[in-house]
C-alpha cells in the first residue's frame, strides 16, 4: 500500500528548512560584517600606535628676582683679646647705624656669634712660631628681604664703611624667585604649545595633520642669567642674577592622522 505524505507536513519541512538557511545566512553575514569592522578597527589602532611624530618644545620668559639674602663682615686683629672684642663690639654698632639709614629695620638685620682666631708670630721661613701675636675678630651680618633694589644697592655701597674705620667686606647677594611653582606650570604648558606647532609645521609638508598627543615628558628646567647661554643636561639654577631669564623644555609625542 503506497503512503502518502500530508502535503502541510511537506509544507512545514519546508518552512523550517528556510528558516535554518536565513538564519545561516544571518550568522554568516554577521560573522563577515564583524570581522570587516573588527579588521578596520585593528588597522586603525595599529596605524595610531605606529605613525606618530616626538618634537621637542621650549619656551622662555624674563624674570626679576623677588627675594634677596646678603651678608657682610667685618674684623678686627689687636695684640689682645679684650682690645679686639671692644673694637669689634664699635664696629658692629657703626655697621647697625649705616644699615638703618639705608631704611633696615634693627630687627631685620642677622648678627651671627663672632668667629676667634688666634695669631701666631711667623718665622724666617713664614712657618708659625708658638708665640701668640695677637687676635683677629670677625662678625658677619645677614638681611634677607623682598625689596631687593635696597639690598642690591647696600651690597654695592656697604664697604663706604671703611671710611668710618671699619675693616669691611660686602658679599654678592643671593637672588631668588619665590613664585617658581606656579611659574613652572606656566612654563610648561607654554613649551607644549611650541611643540605642538613644531609638529604641526612639521606634518603639513606631506599633507597630514597631528592628532591626539601620546606622551609628554618635562625636559631641563633651567635659570639664568638673562643673556647668558649656559646649557646643562641637569639645569640651572642662577642666584647671582637679580633679573633673569627662565627656560622650559618639554619632549612631546603626537598621533599623525
């Protein structure tokens, strides 16, 4: 006896059947559509992580000092102790006088302990003997202060005081900047903006431009007087200089679209 099949039976097959093969079709074209995507993005993070261009950026601005540290010393040598502490106690009071009409207040004004040395008498061949020939007194007084133009004039004027007698010496003053935190923030993102244009006029010759910056990293940070031309791979500081001239190095990587 031939069997007959339901024709909706065959109709369902069918149906089913069409069914598994769109949704291969689905599957497959997903698979393809996602490997394109996925092989693009691969390309494009690989052409970041390749083409990319490090320049060195600088930059530089003039400065004057805002904080000053000076001292001066003065001595006296006398065949005793008692004479030299008398005179050298004279001297000190003379120094005081002078440094307050230069508009120095007493209180501002360092007086270090006083530094003894004893003499000795010397020989034919300039060798010391154990014959005491007297005793030599020093003192040193210190001023720091903001008002730098004063304390750059005492340093120059200060050894006047040898006409009052007084057997002086004036130190170079110590100059410095005391806004230099701030001020390295400001230099540093200045000599990333020159970096960046040095990149930039770098790419445009061949017709792309930078993109994203990769890394950044702070190079010599150096101080000095302002003309001169000192370079060190360590960087400079300057104290000598009242004005002075500071430069900020940054080396930079760009992405190259």
């Amino acid at each position: 006896m031939e069997e007959h099949t339901n024709p909706s039976n065959r109709t369902a097959n069918f149906l089913k059947n069409s069914q598994i093969i769109i949704l291969g079709l689905c599957i497959a074209g997903a698979t393809i559509g996602a490997s394109l995507i996925f092989s693009k993005g691969f390309l494009s993070v690989t052409k970041f992580m390749r083409e990319q261009i490090t320049v060195t950026g600088s930059a530089q601005k003039e400065i004057r000092s805002d904080y000053a540290v000076w001292t001066g010393s003065f001595s006296r040598r006398e065949p005793d102790m008692a004479t030299a502490y008398a005179k050298l106690g004279e001297d000190l009071a003379k120094v005081k006088q002078y440094l307050v009409a230069q508009g120095i207040a007493e209180k501002n004004m360092i007086v270090q302990q006083i530094d003894t040395e004893t003499v000795y008498k010397k020989n034919e061949k300039g060798n010391d003997t154990n014959t005491i020939e007297g005793y030599k007194l020093k003192q040193t007084v210190e001023l720091r202060s903001k008002d730098v133009e004063t304390i750059a004039r005492i340093s120059r004027e200060a050894t006047g005081l040898i006409n009052s007698g007084v057997e002086f010496n004036s130190g170079s003053p110590d100059y410095s900047y005391t806004k230099l935190d701030e001020l390295k923030v400001e230099m540093l993102a200045k000599a990333t903006e020159n970096a960046k244009l040095r990149a930039e006029n770098m790419v445009k010759a061949t017709g792309n431009k930078i993109g994203f910056m990769r890394s950044a990293k702070m190079g010599v940070f150096q101080i000095t007087p302002v003309n001169s031309t000192e370079i060190a791979d360590w960087g400079v500081n300057d104290t000598s200089s009242l004005d002075k001239k500071v430069t900020s190095v940054v080396n930079a990587s760009f992405s190259i679209e």
